[in-house]
C-alpha cells in the first residue's frame, strides 16, 4: 500500500486501485483475502472480553461486544433444544486453538446466518436481552459479507442488490470508527474498543476494490459478470506454491533468472483441461518466457589453491 499510494486517504480516494506500470491504461486491485479478513473478524471478538487476558473490549453503542456471549449461547443450545439451532458448533468453533484459527470454516459459521438466528433466539430468552444488541448487529454485519462472497451467481451489474449490501457492512464499519473516535478516553482504550486498525483497513480494501472491479469488469465484457465466491487470491498463493515446491525452496530468494524456469515449468505444464476449483483460474493462455534481459551473472567467489592455504 505504501508503494503504491501516497497515504490511506489516497488509497481511499482511489478505491485502492493503482495503474500497471506495463500498461497504465489498466488497473490493479489491492485487496486482502476474504477469508483472510473473516478469520480477523472472527479473532476481534475472541480476544474481547473483561478478563486480564483479554485484549480488547469491543464496544458499539455502549454494549459491549464479547466471546463470552457466543459461549453462553452455544450452551444454551446445547442443554435446552433436543434439536440444536446451530448443530455445527463444536469445541473447536468456540475454544480454538492454533491451528484451528487458521481453519476457514470454523470462523465463518460462528459469523454466518445460523450463528445470527441463535443470538436473536438467545436475546427472547434474556428479561434484559437489549445487551445483545451489539452483537448481534455486527453479526448482521458479517453474515451479508458471507452472503456476498460465497455467493455463486455472478453480479451483472452496478445496480446489483449485493453491492448495496456491501455498502452498507462498509458504512456500519466506518459509522463504529466514528463513535468511538468521538470519545474522549485515551487512545489505548479506543483501540480496544474497536478490532485492528489492520482488520478494518482490510474490509475497507476489500469491499472497495470488490465494487470498482464489478464496475470495471461489467463496463469492459457486458453481460458477462464476476463472480463473488471466486474472488480471493487462490490462483496467486497456488502458482507461489508450485514455484517454490519446483525448484525455489522455502529459505531461497530468486532472481529473474532462477524464477524464470520454474515458472515456465509451471506455465507449460499445466494441463489445456485444467480449471481451479475455487479460483478465478480457467484456462491456460498464459505464454512461457521467451525473452531474456540484459542481467549479469552471479560472480562466484575463486577458491584459494591448497598450497596457498597450507603456507599460511
């Protein structure tokens, strides 16, 4: 971002979008992951809570938002339906541990519909279920992000409902900076009553750069669309994979000449028939390097000869 933009305000400006230094005419979106920022989202509300070890304390509205909440009602679930609401939750949803966080769908079914229709259950059951209201707006909040991005119908236009929907999860964020921005509580306590400035940067890009594809995308190839549960960085990481597994190994650092051939390795040996199964890659139409610059090669360094390390 900070290669690219002057500062956030410029970022925003531009939607995150800059212009490609081979072909200005064009843009390219910087956005993070969406499960990347579900799983951020997710770990905002399990670091809340009052305890010592708690880092934060979320709160919206004057409620406060804590882990301690999800907690009570999966138990109430458990010990009082036959029948549960959310039959999904497990121990792992709610006391994950560290590789658990990294699991996709363990941080988004503690944000989805069926977490948000068990909170709601919940707060009929409580005399004073208005202290549920916080939290289960900013479930209404993530479950339309993934709503949207696991949505497989393409979006054909600008005027897409989705996108609204979008709008409106980006204004509810922005609307939370404002309240407690507008507190007069040092800056240590803000923080902690709001989850990253990272983890709200990240929805911003991704929501941003999301509707200014569509609109791109919809502007130049009519008709055809984009495709909400494709969009994630999938095709990047798996081609990142097979370079390095190739022949570039986790500790190297690749000039152009070393990145070349495993990268055509990887261009001409995929398969004509092959698609990505969750990723926006189709069809193989990429071109091999065919091209070589102008680089010198490494000097390595001459050996002594063994008589003139003897006499020393």
């Amino acid at each position: 971002m900070k290669i690219h933009f002057d500062n956030d305000t410029d970022a925003r400006l531009n939607n995150y979008c800059s212009e490609i230094l081979v072909n200005p005419e064009k843009k390219v979106a910087h956005s993070q992951d969406f499960s990347h920022n579900m799983k951020k989202l997710r770990n905002a509300v399990l670091s809340s809570g009052i305890n010592k070890f708690n880092t934060r304390n979320l709160t919206r509205n004057g409620q406060t938002i804590v882990w301690e909440q999800w907690i009570n009602v999966a138990k109430l679930d458990e010990e009082k339906n036959s029948r549960r609401v959310h039959y999904k939750l497990t121990s792992s949803h709610l006391h994950p541990d560290s590789a658990e966080k990294m699991r996709n769908h363990l941080a988004e079914e503690v944000l989805n519909e069926d977490m948000l229709h068990l909170m709601k259950e919940y707060r009929t059951s409580l005399l004073h279920g208005v202290v549920l209201d916080s939290a289960i707006e900013y479930l209404e909040n993530t479950t339309i992000l993934i709503s949207v991005f696991r949505d497989k119908r393409p979006i054909l236009s600008c005027h897409d409902t989705r996108i609204q929907l979008l709008h409106s999860v980006l204004t509810y964020f922005q609307s939370w900076i404002k309240e407690i921005e507008s507190l007069s509580i040092p800056n240590k306590e803000k923080e902690k009553m709001l989850p990253s400035r990272k983890c709200l940067d990240d929805v911003e890009s991704l929501i941003s750069t999301f509707n200014e594809i569509c609109n791109i995308y919809n502007r130049e190839f009519p008709g055809e669309g984009v495709v909400p549960s494709r969009f994630n960085s999938d095709v990047i990481e798996n081609n990142f994979c097979q370079v390095r597994g190739l022949h570039n190994g986790n500790t190297t650092n690749p000039n152009y000449r070393t990145y070349q051939s495993p990268m055509n390795s990887v261009i001409l040996g995929q398969s004509s028939k092959s698609r990505g199964r969750k990723s926006n890659a189709g069809l193989s139409t990429a071109d091999p390097y065919s091209f070589d610059v102008d680089m010198p090669l490494q000097k390595k360094s001459k050996r002594k000869p063994l008589s003139d390390v003897t006499n020393l």
